[in-house]
C-alpha cells in the first residue's frame, strides 16, 4: 500500500510508473461475461439469490470440475461467495473456535492471518524457502503440528512465488491431516494460470478438504466480488446458514454473467490471457536474473515473480522504495507476506503489458547497474 500510494504521488507529479506491485489481472472480464451481466441488470434479475448462489451457476461450476479437471463433485457441496475473501472468511467462521491454530505458509498471502485472527483463531506460520518451491511438505506440516492445530491453509499456485504444491506431496499432507481429524483448506485461486503442466485441483484428496475458489484471477472478474468454495457434504447446511446471515448472498448481477465464464468463447478467450501471461513470465524471469536479482524457484503458476534483492540491498523495502523513486518501477517488499526471509524479497507482478514489462526490465537493469 505504501509502494502504490507513493507510486500515485509519482504519477501526480508527472512520472511514469511501471507498476508491477499488483496482484490483478490487466485484462477486464471476457465479453460475453460482460454481455450476460448486461443483460441481467436489463431484465432485473438483481434480487437475492439463495445463499449458496445460484442453482444453474453451481452447476456450471461443477461441470467445469468434470470437463476440466475430471472429477466429479456434486453442485451440493458448492457454494458461491463474495470472492475468495467471502470464501475463506465463511469457511473460517465455519471451523475456528477461540484459540485453535491454522498453519499457513510463511511468506503467503497476507490476508489468510487476518481471516484467521477475525475469528480468534491463532495463525502458525511454517516457514517455506526455496528448496521447498516455497511451500509447505509433509515434514514441516509434522513439526508444526500441535494439539491446537485444527488445519492447514495453502494456496497453490503460491501468492507470492507462483509455485505449485506438487501433487504427490499434497496428498500425503491430506492423508497426515486426515488421520489427524484436521482441515485441509486449499486455496486454488489462481487455479487454472498455470504453465508447462496440467491444472489440476485438489478436489480428489483424501479427509476434509475445503476448496477455496474465485473468478477474481483466471476469469478477470476482480472487482466483480466473486467466487467459490467446495465443501465437504456434511458442512454445506451449517455453511449455508452463516452465509445467509453474514451475506445473505453474493452479488446476482455477477453471479449471472459468471454463466457465462463456462461457456466455449470466454474459455477460449481467457485461454489466450493465460498464454498471454506465460509469454510474459518467459520474458520477465530471464531479465530480472540478467539484472542481478536471484529467482531462487521459477514460477510455474500464477502471474508473480518472487526475486531475492539481497546483492544489493539487505533491506528488500529500501530497495524497492529506491527502484519506484529513482527507478520508476513499483514491486511489492517482501515483508507484505510474512517473516521468513522475507527482508530480502520482492514480489513482481506480470500484470502489465508486453511493452510496459519491457520498458520495466531496462529500467530494473538501469536501477541494479546503478545500485
Ligand atoms: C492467494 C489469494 N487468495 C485470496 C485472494 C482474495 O481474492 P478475491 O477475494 O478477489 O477472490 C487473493 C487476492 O489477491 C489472493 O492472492
């Protein structure tokens, strides 16, 4: 926030930024998304959905699990949020009681320990680096396990590393949780950026898993405030009931265009952004290294580039206040996302275009020769 704010100040007095501290896609919904939402605002249909959203949209959602991803989970166990933030705070709400301890990854998304701590719960970090592609494994999940833990809160692809939870080593987390009577939540939203490899989901894993999902990201609909968990079938009617009392539902104008997000153009559509972003990751990694910066893990998901400045600079906020000031460029400290190592990190977002990220890397080059 301070990066951005002071990048604004920038821009007022007449600097050109690049800005590559933020975490949201450059592209806005696909047109027939847009399309369908004007049509609902035309025809009224802005009045409440059920809590759980949609009928037709739950449905939609669970056929994309099946021709996507070839698991099959029933539109019962689905429920439409208010993003992935609507999503976890609902799913938090749901498990925590006073006290008990959620293990997140260290650095991760800074949001889940404030979600964690609104229900007086208690975040753990388990400190991830990059001989584990900045995530956790089974042994340090292990270690960090107490009798207060009630789960474990992951996001794959990682914000901010981009990095993906091998799956093998995903499995064998949920069957240690499992066995443990602990929660597994996976937080997927940026579930389908993913480059060189099939997405995949964690909807097939063995105990009580909890998807956390959006259309914030892959789908371009930040601001649209939407997304969606899945439940296991016993948690759906409590879930149900703190949803409608804490949101009554998420927005119906977003939820009816999102019909349109499963449909062959838009897919088609925002398969061609997610190429976009990995010609963009192709060209960005191999510069920011050329410029000096350590890329312990390349990113294989998302749209972040997660880059040591430690060479440099010791104080990865420093550094990133002199790369916006005498630079030009914005990228996000580190310390946003947790304490382990953090100081020496920054966080680049590839949500620019081609001609911005290159006008970016001569200026990162520029600011390194000169640091
Ligand atoms: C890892 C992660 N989870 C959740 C969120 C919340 O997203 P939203 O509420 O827009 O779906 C974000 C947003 O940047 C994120 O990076």
């Amino acid at each position: 926030m301070e990066v951005l704010s002071r990048a604004q100040a920038l821009e007022a007095a007449g600097r050109r930024v690049i800005h590559m501290e933020i975490g949201e896609p450059d592209f806005t919904a696909p047109e027939p998304v847009v399309e369908a939402g004007m049509r609902a605002l035309r025809d009224g249909s802005t009045a409440y959905t059920p809590a759980l959203g949609l009928p037709a949209l739950r449905e939609a959602i669970a056929a994309h699990y099946a021709s996507r991803y070839g698991v099959a989970v029933p539109a019962a166990r689905i429920a439409v949020t208010a993003g992935a933030s609507g999503a976890l705070l609902l799913v938090l709400a749901l498990y925590l009681d006073p006290g008990d301890e959620i293990l997140v990854p260290d650095p991760g998304y800074p949001g889940y320990r404030q979600f964690i701590r609104a229900f007086e719960g208690v975040p753990r970090a388990i400190a991830v680096g990059a001989e584990s592609a900045f995530q956790p494994t089974l042994e340090s999940v292990q270690r960090a396990w107490s009798p207060n833990t009630r789960g474990l809160l992951v996001g794959s692809p990682s914000n901010p590393s981009g990095t993906l939870l091998p799956r093998a080593e995903l499995r064998r987390i949920a069957q240690f949780l499992a066995e443990r009577g602990g929660v597994l939540i996976v937080d997927e939203i940026y579930q389908g950026l993913v480059y060189g490899e099939a997405p995949s989901t964690a909807l097939d894993l063995p105990g009580e898993v909890v998807l956390v999902n959006s259309f914030s990201k892959y789908f371009c609909m930040t601001g649209w405030r939407l997304g969606w968990t899945v439940l296991p079938a016993a948690s759906t009617r409590a879930f149900e009931n703190i949803a409608q009392h804490l949101f009554i539902c998420a927005s119906s104008a977003a939820q009816h265009a999102a019909l349109a997000a499963f449909g062959q153009p838009a897919l088609e559509i925002l398969e061609g952004r997610r190429r976009e972003f990995e010609r963009r990751r192709d060209f960005i990694v191999p510069e920011l290294q050329r410029a000096g910066l350590t890329v312990p893990c390349t990113p294989n998901g998302a749209f972040y580039v997660y880059a040591d400045c430690s060479r440099f600079d010791q104080d990865a906020k420093r550094f990133a206040l002199g790369l916006l000031d005498r630079g030009g460029v914005a990228a996000t400290p580190g310390a946003d996302f947790g304490a382990n190592q953090t100081r020496h990190f920054l966080r680049f977002a590839y949500t620019r275009s081609m001609g911005d990220l290159e006008e970016g890397a001569r200026r990162i080059a520029r600011f390194c020769a000169g640091a």
